[in-house]
C-alpha cells in the first residue's frame, strides 16, 4: 500500500493541482466579462455570485472542468441513451471520422517505415542516399502543407479518408524509419557470427534474429507514430471545410467562439491519444513478454 | 514523349552513379556526393515528368516555375518569413525552452515533483497539443504573440521531459565523488549534472525545433493578419497558386532545416566528449 502511495501519490497530487489552477484559471478569466455585465445591468455582484457566473458563463474565455465534462457527456452519453450515438452532433462520430484516417495512416506508415527500414539495413546505396532525406523530411513543417496536399488530392479525384491518412502517413513514417533502422541493426557481431556458422541464409538471419531482436525498438517507434498520425488527423480536417471529424470540431468552435466545443474536442482528442498509445504499450509488454525480453 | 524519356535516363543515370558511389569506401566526399545525387535526380525526374505527362500546373507546378515564382516574389516570403519565423517561431522557442529548462531544474531538486509532473509530462508530451492553437488564438489575438504561446506550449514537455531526465544522468559514482569533495548543490549542478545533462538537452532541443515551426505556421490557420507563412498557404491553396504555396514550402524546409542544423552544431560543440560525437 505504501509502495502504491509512492508511486501514484505524486501523480495524483500533481493531477488534483492542475485542477486546482484550472478553476483559478477560469475565475481570473472570466471575472472581466462577468463584472462587466453586471456593471451594465447596474448591480453589484458579491464574491459567491462572481465565481457562480464565471463557472457557468455561455461563450466563457476559459470553461470550467465541469463545464467540459458536461458538454462531453451530452455529445456522447447522451447520444446514445437517445439512441443517436452517431447523429452528427455526436462526439462519438467525429472521434470515429478522426480514428479511421488516424489507423489507416497509422497502418500506411508502419508499413512504409519497416520497408525502408529493411531497404537501408540490407542495401548500401539506400543507406547512403536514403537516409539523409528521409531525416531532412522531418525539418519540414509537413503540417504546414496538409491544405495543398487535401486539396490537390481532392482535385485528381481522391476525396474522403485518403488524403488525411496520407498526412497522417507521412508524420508516422519517420519514427519507425529510425527505430527499425536501429533495431534491425542491433544484433551484436557475435550474434551475426553465430548465424554465420550455422549457416544460416540472409532470410533465416532476417527472420530469426534481426527481426526478433528489433521489437522493443518497433514499439517504441510504434508509440510516437500512433501519437503523430492522430495530430496529423486532426490537422488534415482543417482545410476540407470542417465537415467532420475531431479537427473540423475544433474549426467550427473557433469560428462561432464556441470555447466548450472546443474544449470538449480537445479533451476527447487527448483521451483518445491516451487510449491508442495505452493500447500499443499494452501490446509492447505482452509481446515482450512472451519472446522473453521483458526486464 | 521526349520529357518521360529525358526524366527515365535521368532516374538510370542518378542510380547508376549512386550504385558505384556506394560500392567504393565511405568517405567525407561520397558521404555528401550520394545524398546529393539522389536529390538532384529527383528534382531532374519531378521536372521532366511534370513537362512529359503535361500534369497541370496547378495540381504539380514543375521545380522550375516554383523557382521563377520564388525569385518573383521574394518581398512577400521574407515578409512572412519575419512574422511567423522570427517573431512567431522564435520567440515561443526561447521563451518556452527557457522556462522548461527553468522548471527542470526546480523539480530536480524536490523528487515528490519529479515522481509526480514525470509521467503527467509524459503524457502530455503525447497529447495532440496543437489542438490549443484556436484557443491560443482567442485568448492572445491574431497576431504573433498568440503564434509564440502557442509555440511555448509545444515545445515546453518535451524539452522539460529530456531535461529531468539529463539531470538524472550521472551516476552514484560520480555524484558520490563531487561530495568527497564537499562541493555544494550548486557547485554539482553546474559542474557534473548540467554538463551530464547536455545530451539530453539537446535532444529535447532538437526535437522542439522542428514543432516550433510547426506549431507557428498551424496556429496561423485558426485566424492571422494578411501575412505569415501558414496564412499565405492557406489562402494561395484557395486561390490555386501552388507555385507561391511551393515556394513558402522551399523556405519553411530550408528554414527548417538550418535551424536544426544550427542546433546540432552546437550540440557538437558543447557535448564534444560525448561517445556519439566522438565517432
């Protein structure tokens, strides 16, 4: 018990105080507005009434924790008791919009990340002249190019789910690029060695011993990617016209200062990261454990 | 017809070359010559395929009109370059590192905090942060300074995280050596800890270049006055001028890139005793 104390005790602490300076936060922000109306209306407004109306102001600078909860809960809960889990209001089915481009680009560059990964393990001109690029791509803001990339894509033809996840795609690609890369290449010599002497064909030396021994760098490469494709997700839902999804949520509120919607959004956003690495890291430590490399 | 057969001996030729380039020891020359090559070639091939198939210009500009339009209006991309780089960029990325690295070294010293801000920061690290950026906008306007807080608020976690972890970085031994010496907290901080640390500083360092520039260009999508890189994107992809969209890539890439640049030169610099430095 005391050990479990020391280790979540801090954490929820410091968990309680965020709280704590998010309802400070919104007191401090919203007072102005607040005063300011009352000020109009010609009435003098004591301490207790000033926090009642800047924890439940309409359009407030900074919504309350509560507040949010609130609106999550009517955009999703509610939805479904109502048995409209996916009515175009619904939280539920902007976060299922966002999901599918966020795995299927997830899916895309995994796969393109482990190919070139092998393609500069195995192949001394790719090592020479990929590799280079494939870092001096990530001093791109590639975020800043979505818009073109949506609308060009959209003008060839290709609409919907496919140009996200080409953004999405390309954010996630270069994590598992250099993990694999390392971890392909983790193998010491003795071990190469030892492959050598039981003569062991450059696919056997791939599958048994190159491949196994790269997976604690896949998963961690895994993680970051899964982290990228969701913010390359949202960030593609910008430019289509906030139609649907997470990012289209967090325009539209923006446009109309929605500030719960957009808080609400960005909530779910983050739960919604939370829930994807949570799982991956789930992954990592039962496949670890079961090839025997867990600490 | 003649263009896709310009661009495929090109493509055979870039190979070729790269391919005996390889084949021979790896030296400082090659090391430069074969990336090169192999970005030339693409750029060769981008503009005869571009020309072959007759690709209209507004789905794919060719590299040479990007170029023409870049010489054109270099007015407009410095411009932008000031508002979103300079005052956007910039100022979030030393404001934010700073106070990260400021508040490292506080926690450092109470592990209560360390135990508990670790993992929150962890997590957080991982959360789709430039999801704050319209709220940034509301609260701190359109102009550059809520592009700054927007900045600082995504570079803070990942340097804060690779900062406590650098201050974790030295072992018994040495620690155990600096209080035979019976040097004071401060005289270990500055002379094993923070020292030990650089690696790790750097990385997070690093890694914030390349959100902060990500970070000032997005923000601008959620609202900005008539300048600024990400709001010229936005609206030049609205009016189909993708040369002037290619060209603000040309500058964010090569921005991009000497910034990162400059932070691993001084990373050698500073963390020259470091194995992967000394190579």
């Amino acid at each position: 018990m005391a050990g479990l104390w020391h280790r979540l005790g801090p954490i929820v602490t410091v968990v309680i105080a965020i709280f704590v300076l998010w309802y400070a936060g919104t007191l401090a922000l919203n007072a102005p507005w607040a005063q300011d109306k009352a000020k109009r209306a010609g009435v003098e407004l004591s301490f207790s009434e000033l926090v009642a109306d800047t924890m439940s102001q309409k359009k407030p600078k900074l919504p309350a924790p509560h507040q949010v909860g609130q609106e999550i809960w009517k955009t999703t809960g509610e939805m479904v008791v109502k048995g409209r889990a996916f009515s175009k209001r619904s939280l539920l089915f902007h976060s299922t919009v966002t999901l599918s481009s966020t795995l299927l680009g997830f899916a895309l560059g995994t796969a393109l990340g482990i190919a070139l990964a092998v393609g500069i393990v195995y192949n001394r001109t790719m090592d020479m002249s990929v590799m280079p690029w494939v870092i001096a791509s990530q001093t791109i803001p590639i975020l800043a190019i979505a818009p073109m990339i949506i609308v060009v894509l959209n003008a060839v033809g290709i609409s919907g789910l496919l140009p996200k996840a080409v953004i999405s795609m390309y954010l996630s690609f270069f994590p598992v690029v250099v993990g694999m890369v390392k971890g392909l290449r983790s193998p010491d010599h003795m071990q190469l060695d030892q492959m050598k002497t039981w003569n062991a064909t450059s696919g056997q030396e791939f599958w048994k011993l190159r491949l196994p021994s790269s997976m604690p760098y896949l998963f961690t490469s895994l993680k970051i990617a899964m982290a990228a494709s969701l913010v390359g997700a949202i960030v593609g839902e910008l430019p289509t016209g906030a139609v649907a999804g997470l990012g289209a949520r967090l325009l539209a509120g923006s446009y109309y200062g929605q500030t719960i919607q957009i808080w609400s959004a960005l909530i779910t956003a983050a739960a919604l990261a939370a829930a994807l690495v949570g799982l991956i890291g789930l992954m990592q430590t039962v496949v670890l454990k079961r090839m025997g490399m867990v600490r | 017809m003649i263009w896709v057969i310009a661009g495929l001996a090109i493509w055979a030729i870039g190979w070729w070359s790269n391919v005996l380039l390889s084949r021979r020891p790896k030296t400082r020359a090659t090391g430069l010559a074969v990336p090169a090559i192999f970005g030339i070639t693409l750029i060769l091939i981008w503009e005869c395929m571009v020309r072959g198939l007759e690709i209209s210009p507004v789905l794919l500009p060719p590299p040479s009109m990007i170029a023409a339009r870049f010489g054109v209006s270099t007015g407009i991309l410095w411009e932008d370059f000031v508002q979103t780089v300079i005052k956007g960029a910039l100022s979030g990325y030393i404001l934010g590192c700073g106070a990260a690295f400021l508040i490292a070294v506080l926690i450092d010293r109470f592990p209560f905090l360390q135990r508990g801000l670790l993992p929150v920061g962890n997590f957080v690290a991982a959360l789709p942060i430039i999801g704050m950026a319209p709220i940034l906008v509301m609260w701190f306007g359109f102009d550059w300074q809520s592009k700054a807080a927007v900045v600082v608020v995504m570079v803070f976690f990942p340097m804060l995280v690779n900062t406590v972890q650098g201050l974790q970085a030295t072992d018994h031994m040495q620690r155990d050596l600096m209080r035979t010496y019976a040097a004071s907290y401060g005289q270990t901080l500055l002379k094993l800890r923070l020292p030990a640390a650089m690696p790790f500083i750097f990385n997070g360092l690093k890694i914030a270049t390349t959100l902060a520039l990500i970070g000032a260009i997005v923000a601008e999508f959620f609202g900005s006055p008539i300048k600024g890189m990400g709001f010229r994107i936005s609206t030049s992809v609205g009016q189909l001028a993708l040369d002037l969209v290619w060209a603000e890539i040309v500058v964010a890439a090569v921005v991009g890139s000497a910034f990162y640049g400059g932070v691993a030169l001084l990373e050698k610099a500073v963390t020259f005793w470091h194995p992967s430095q000394r190579g």
